[in-house]
C-alpha cells in the first residue's frame, strides 16, 4: 500500500500543478488579426520581448522563442515558428510520461497487494481447522482487496486528468498552429516585400 500512497500523493500534485498552469494559459484570447498586424509583426517589438512580460501566455512566448532567429527571409520564419511550437508543446506535455506510468502502474500493485494479502491470509488456514479461523481468513480477504481497489481509484482519477489535459493541449496547439500561419503571412506581407 505504500507504493501506492506515493503515486496517488505525486499524482494528485501533478494534477494540481497542470490545473494552476491550464488556468493561466487559458487567461490568454486568441488574438485578433488586426492586433496581429499592427504588433506582433513588428520586428522591433519582437526584440522588446523579455521573460518578464509574457507569463503564461502561449502566443507571446511563441514570439518570444522565434526572436532570436534570423527572421530575415519567409522559410527561416517557417523554421523558427516550427521550432518553438514544438518547445512550447513540450511544455503543454509536462508530466505526461508520469501520468500514463500511474495508469499503468496503480492497478498493477492493487493486484500486488492483493496476491500478497491472499497469501498472508491463507497462512491463517490450518488443515483439519478450517472453520475455526474462518474470520481471521475472510477478514484478511477483504483487507487484501482495498488495495486493488485503491489501485483502481488511482488509475481512473488520473485517467480522467491526463485525458482531460490532453484535450486541452490538442486545443491549444491547433490555435497556436493557426496563430503561426496567420503571423507567418503578416509577418512576410510587412518585412519581406
């Protein structure tokens, strides 16, 4: 039960981290085609950029990550948006690799703990007194079975959270792909003509 304790206190904390980070980005609209133009494709706000003033705003960060290429023609544009989508949906996957490990791992050690709990309570079974410790048996089942079930109950609640941020992150990077084809045809229409 202790391994189990331990995914399912990592667990709730991972889970509790992506909602806090999911909320902030889902602050951010998407941004208008006329905000796009007249700011985000200047070349000179780009290199205005800093850390500090983007937050979680997937947009700005995008703009953040492509400023430092060299953006003086349409296929190093192509690039740099490719590049940083990809670094951005590395960070919309945080803790992915955890949450399938937990999916997997959880019911594995309920049925663990269960095969134990089985043994340690057959050992109470002795030939020819079956009836007499018939109680400590059966309790000794029941108990050997509230870690399966703890098992369970770690996978399905992480299941419903990793698809849930899955969602989400599909979501966003569809806007954020939009985002970068729109600022891509701007972007070449105001500093490449």
């Amino acid at each position: 039960m202790w391994p189990l304790l331990l995914f399912s206190i990592l667990s709730v904390s991972c889970i509790i981290e992506r909602l806090i980070f999911w909320n902030k980005v889902n602050n951010y609209k998407k941004i208008s085609n006329e905000f796009l133009v007249n700011q985000f494709t200047d070349i000179a706000y780009l290199k205005s950029l800093s850390n500090k003033n983007i937050g979680y705003d997937p947009y700005k960060k995008l703009l953040f990550k492509i400023k430092d290429f060299d953006l003086s023609n349409q296929r190093n544009l192509s690039i740099a948006l490719s590049i940083s989508i990809q670094s951005i949906q590395y960070e919309f996957e945080k803790f992915n690799n955890f949450f399938a490990t937990t999916i997997s791992i959880a019911p594995l050690l309920g049925l663990l703990g269960t095969v134990f709990g089985l043994i340690n309570s057959f050992s109470f079974i002795e030939l020819g007194n079956a009836g007499l410790n018939a109680d400590e048996v059966t309790g000794g089942i029941s108990e050997a079975l509230v870690s399966t079930a703890a098992g369970l109950i770690i996978a399905i609640f992480t299941l419903i959270f990793s698809n849930y941020f899955k969602s989400i992150k599909i979501k966003k990077i569809k806007l954020l792909n939009e985002f970068c084809g729109r600022f891509e045809s701007f972007f070449a229409l105001k500093n490449f003509n």
